[in-house]
C-alpha cells in the first residue's frame, strides 16, 4: 500500500529531487509508461521527467528552489521552468523533433507525437512554499500546473492511477477556464479535498462567481472514518498494480496487455482484484478438479479468469486461456475487448502469469457458429453460474473495514 511520505522525504538518503518525483511518478503511472530525463538527438536533455500512456503524454520540469528574504521564489527562476516546459512541448508536438525514449523495462523505441491526443505540463516547485501561491500558469498559451513539494507527494499517493490523475488535470483545468474567482487558504490539496469530497468534480461552484475555500479540508478529509475505510478497502487493489508489473512475463506484447490493465482507476482496480482473489479462493480450497475459470463482463470490456496448473512452457494453459476469451467475445457481445489471465491454481508466494488480449471490434455471424461450436466441444460456460456483486468506493463503515488500532498503543 502506497503511504504518504513525510515533509522531510525530499532530503534523505542524498537523492536528488527528480529521481524522488521519478520514484513518485513511476507508483502511480508505473514504470513501463515513465521516462527519466529524455534527451533530444543532440544530447540536450527534453525535460525531467516524460509520461506516455496511451495518448496521454505529461510533460515534468523540476526545480528545488529557495525563498528569497520576502518568502517568494526568484520570478526568474520561476519562469525558467515554465518556459522550458513550453519548449518541450513545441519540440514534441509544432517542430515533431524526433525523440528517443527508452527505461529499465523497455528497449529504445522512437515517441510517436501523432497518437497523443492529450497534454498536460507540469511545473514541479520542490523548495520550500510559498505563502500565496498559484496552481496554474500560463506561458506561449500553455496552461501549466505548478505543483508544490507538499502537493506533489500528496496527489502522487492519494490519486495513484493514470486515470485518477488526468481525470483530476482535466476537471482543474476544466474549472479555471471559467476564470471564476477562487481563493484558498492553504495549499491545493485542499482544492483537491473539495473535488474528492464532490464527486469527483467541481461543478457544484456552476453557479458560484466568487469562491473561498478554507483550510483544514484537506486534513478534514484524512480524519474521516468512511474515508478511512475507503483506504482500507482499496488495499487489496494494489495487487491488480502487481498483476500490471508481471505482465511482461506472460506476454510477447505484453505492453499492449499491462496497458489495458492499467487504464483501470483505482476503485476499478480494488473490485478487479476482490473478484480475482475470490475466484482463486475458490479454485485453491477445490477438493476436486484441476482448473477453475471466471468471466466477468464491465463496461467496455470482459475479463477472463483461469487458475490452472501446467508446467513450462504452458501451451495448454495458454491455449485454454486463448478458447475462453474467444467464447467471452461472443457470450457478452457490446464488449470488444477481451482480457484473459491465467496462473496457478494454488494461492503460493510464487507464481506464474499468462495472459491474453483480443481486441475484436467487429464480430460476425460465421465469428458466433465457431464460437458456439468450441463452446460445445470444449464444454466451456455452457451452464454458467450466473453471480452478482456490488461494491462502493466509500463502503459503509462497519468492524471489517474499520482501520484496524495498534493494540500496543
């Protein structure tokens, strides 16, 4: 479980302040989509930090800056960030300069600007705060979040999914294209503490032209016992986090597959994960049988589950895997992709993961006879057990998923 990392994170044990928004950034975004430091052709490096999911690209410039006697950080110094955020930007996506990126998981491959279809840049300020401050710049008509040291970790931890994170992005920027007036009394967590607590949104100030929000919302926040259990229960989740690193083990294309696992949010990820430990519950305390198999259909695409023992190099678990999504494909037809994951039928602390991706948009008639005739040969959900389960992000408190107390306290 990911925590939040006290004031002092950004000093210990020598490390420079990118690598610790690195080690932050690659928690949250995880380190297949992150790329430290990226250099253009001539050596000159892009900006600090570069994160590309998907379409998504998030430009990072880090600066650890120093108060001056009046309690502000030098304009200069400031605007220098800024500016060189802005010209990432342009060399990435006006002048298309070709960019290299490559990271401990992946080989060198050439950023293909043409697939990004958002951008978000990032002005992360490390010194120490500023009393009054702004969360948003703009500079050559970019709109760029400044991020302070204390936000940084705290957004970093509390949203820690891709999706999480520019869903947030786009709601801010979204809000501040009213130019309402907006004042806060502390740092922007407690911007983020009124989104969390509205849904996930701020359009309860549609109608509000002058706003004021108070400080203590943030720390209102972490105190409250449902929110407490939220935390609670989203420790499970970060097993599907375990499941998105193991996926290059299973997979030739496996950036492809961790990909598609890793657009789920967080509260996503906490019911994946219930299903899937359930489901191997189950297959591991079987007195009989050597293989237990699970679908679950969500919006926009169907999951597939096989706990099943076989030696390397795992053709027939494989190919199993493969024949179950292929009958999902046609048993639950509005989702076009299919995602199969396979592992041992015992729960054990080492284990191996196969997984399979089919990504069909279009399914036929002749598609549906094959379907249906595998489904006969191979017996596979031609009963199927049909269960249903629900679950809140913010569950009702009960003695479950109350934080537990130390009881040497």
């Amino acid at each position: 479980m990911n925590q939040l990392f006290s004031r002092d994170y950004f000093q210990i044990k020598g490390k420079t302040a990118e690598k610790i928004v690195h080690y932050l950034a690659t928690k949250t975004f995880l380190i297949d989509w992150c790329f430290l430091n990226p250099k253009l052709s001539n050596g000159k490096e892009l900006c600090d930090l570069l994160v590309i999911f998907d379409n998504i690209a998030i430009i990072w410039q880090i600066k650890d800056l120093k108060l001056d006697k009046n309690g502000f950080y030098k304009k200069t110094e400031v605007n220098k960030n800024l500016r060189q955020l802005a010209g990432a930007r342009r060399q990435l996506f006006e002048l298309k300069t070709p960019i290299y990126l490559q990271n401990i998981r992946r080989s060198e491959e050439t950023f293909d600007s043409s697939k990004i279809k958002q951008i978000f840049l990032i002005s992360v300020l490390l010194g120490e705060g500023e009393e009054v401050f702004s969360f948003e710049e703009e500079i050559k008509n970019n709109k760029i979040h400044v991020f302070t040291r204390v936000f940084t970790q705290i957004v970093l931890n509390e949203l820690d999914t891709i999706s999480d994170f520019v869903d947030y992005l786009k709601a801010k920027e979204l809000f501040l294209k009213t130019e309402k007036s907006i004042i806060i009394i502390g740092g922007e967590e407690e911007f983020l503490a009124h989104y969390l607590l509205n849904n996930r949104s701020f359009n309860n100030f549609n109608n509000s032209e002058f706003i004021i929000i108070k400080e203590g919302s943030w720390k209102n926040l972490q105190n409250d016992l449902v929110y407490k259990a939220k935390k609670q229960s989203d420790k499970i989740s970060y097993s599907w986090d375990d499941i998105i690193n193991r996926a290059h083990e299973g997979s030739e294309k496996y950036e492809i597959v961790a990909r598609e696992l890793a657009r789920s949010s967080r509260f996503q990820r906490r019911y994946l994960s219930k299903v899937f430990y359930e489901a191997h519950t189950i297959a591991h305390n079987a007195k009989s049988g050597n293989l237990y198999r699970r679908i679950m259909p969500t919006d926009g695409i169907t999951y597939c589950f096989l706990f099943h023992d076989d030696p390397e190099p795992r053709d027939y678990r494989k190919a199993m895997l493969f024949v179950i999504c292929w009958i999902a494909r046609g048993m639950f037809k509005e989702n076009k992709k299919i995602l199969g994951i396979a592992t041992e039928i015992k729960i054990q602390p080492i284990c191996s993961y196969d997984f399979v991706l089919i990504d069909k948009p279009d399914w036929t008639e002749e598609d549906q006879i094959k379907m249906e005739q595998l489904q006969k040969d191979t017996g596979i959900f031609v009963n199927p057990v049909i269960g249903y389960s629900h679950e809140d992000e913010y569950p009702q408190l009960n003695k479950k998923n109350l934080p537990q107390k130390n009881p040497d306290k």
